[in-house]
C-alpha cells in the first residue's frame, strides 16, 4: 500500500512554523524516508499529523509499530532525542531507538492503541496524569536545554505572528497577549527548576494499553518551573464546564499557587488555538477571563 507522506495541509503547517525553507524539506521528504526505512529496516505503515515535522508509522520485521518521527529544524530534533533520552527507562514516556540527527530524524518505540487524550475531554486519567507529572520532574535538569524563559518568550513571539489577520483577532487584544508575556517572564525566572516537558497538552499524550496506561510523546523541552506542565490539565475541566479549582483538585503534588499563575499567564495561548479555528466558546470565554 503506498502512503502519502505529507498533504496540503501538512505542508501548510510546515511552512507556517518554519518558513519558506520548509518547502524543499518536504520536497525531499519521500527520499528520506525510504532511505531511513531501508537503513532501519522498516515498511512505512501511516502517517501522523504533526505542527513541528512528520511522524511515520511503521513496522520492522517482526511486525512491531515503530514512529519515525522527522523535523526540518536539526536543533528541534536534538533537543527532543536529549530529553527523551533524559527520561530514558520511564514508562509514561516514549522512548528512542534509533537517531540519525544530522537528518532530524528520531525513531520511537510504536503505542497502541496510540489515540490521544484529546479524543476524552475533560474524562482523562487523572492518578495517570499526576504520576506522568512525577515522572517528568524527577530527573536532573542538566543538558544542551533551553531555558524556560527562552521557551516562553518563542511561544508569545510565535503567537503574536499567528494572531495577526486570524479570526482569533477579533477576541485577543495584543495587549492581553503582552500582559501574559509579561507575567509568564517573570514566572520563568523565580521558581524552581526541573527539565521541562515543554509541551505537554492532552494531544501529546498517547493511550498506550491497559497494561502501560498513558505516555508521553513530543517535548519541547526547557529547564524551569514544572508546574509550567500542568497548565493543559488543569484548565481542562473548563471544556466541560467546570472551573480551574476543578483542575487544580485534580492534580494532586503540584504547587497550586505557582500552577494557578501559570495558567493565568498562558491562558491567552489556550484561548487562541481555538479561537483562530472559529469563533469565541464558553471556554474561550472562561478562560479569557483568567488573563483579566
């Protein structure tokens, strides 16, 4: 069967996060792939969507899922494969098998299921969450990392160039985005320090059996605050009406003060995804009204 590597929209996508240059990536992509494959030992099986590269399922020999997961930015990759291999042993994370970097090219184990938390909504395994969190934070911070404010500051930056012409426009004020910079700098550079997922919303998160429960994937790793990573979780209950204390309750270990402040920071980032793919909701709305 012959699989479609990268669409439109993927292409899209790419160009939108990196520019231009990200055309002849996807151009060469198909060459890549079947080179890695044949090196590696794989037969491309499906592909995933993805906002920072492709991800293409495959199987070995044997008939095991694998994820070859590829990235236009050579440093994107290498940041990725170093927190992994950071988190290497740990069950509510992915783990590598094979990089070859100078290409961006990372190959993880293959889950199944594999589904997101996405699909769930607020109906998520809360113990999995809390101990996926642990899991996270209880390695040293040390490596080639970013640091959070870094982090933060490229998250605003890309924002703001996203806001602008979108729909989202029309329901974001600019300088509600700059008060959450502002608030989100400061938090960055007085809290605790831990190697930071970076990324961590129930998207990146896989269903991977009953045996293994939830994991995992796609860091964008930093060094700083971890209660950084529990911003996603915690607003979740919100999507179904409930209310951040809802969240916070739910999340058990974290610092509720410094997760509460995170969450009122970036809730101009949580607003505007959904806000740029159509109009204001009542959790838009509710979330919104965290950034005062």
């Amino acid at each position: 069967m012959m699989v479609a590597l990268i669409d439109d929209a993927a292409r899209a996508r790419l160009v939108d996060r990196f520019g231009p240059s990200a055309e002849a990536w996807c151009d060469a992509l198909p060459g890549l792939v079947e080179g890695l494959c044949r090196r590696w030992g794989l037969t491309v099986h499906d592909t995933r969507p993805g906002n920072s590269g492709r991800t293409v399922l495959c199987r070995n020999a044997a008939g095991t899922l694998r994820a070859l997961k590829l990235c236009p930015d050579r440093a994107v990759a290498t940041a990725e494969a170093a927190a992994l291999g950071s988190w290497s042993g740990l069950s509510r994370v992915v783990q590598v098998l094979r990089t070859d970097l100078d290409h961006g090219a990372v190959l993880l184990e293959g889950l199944e299921p594999g589904s997101t938390l996405t699909e769930r909504g607020a109906d998520v395994p809360w113990p999995e969450v809390s101990d996926l969190l642990a899991e996270l934070h209880g390695v040293p911070a040390a490596g080639p990392f970013p640091t959070q404010l870094e982090r933060v500051r490229w998250m605003f930056a890309l924002a703001e160039r996203r806001l602008r012409g979108s729909p989202a426009e029309a329901h974001l004020p600019l300088a509600v985005l700059h008060t959450g910079l502002a608030r989100a700098e400061k938090l960055a550079v007085d809290g605790p320090i831990a190697l930071v997922h970076g990324d961590l919303h129930p998207g990146n998160v896989l269903d991977a059996g009953p045996a293994r429960g939830i994991v995992a994937i796609d860091p964008r790793p930093c060094t700083g605050d971890p209660a950084f990573d529990a911003v996603d979780w915690a607003v979740l209950p919100m999507s179904a009406g409930g209310t951040l204390d809802d969240g916070l309750d739910r999340l058990p270990g974290q610092d509720r003060d410094r997760v509460r402040a995170w969450c009122v920071a970036l809730a101009p980032l949580v607003a505007m995804g959904p806000l740029r793919r159509g109009g204001p909701t009542p959790f838009t709305e509710a979330v919104l009204e965290l950034a005062g």
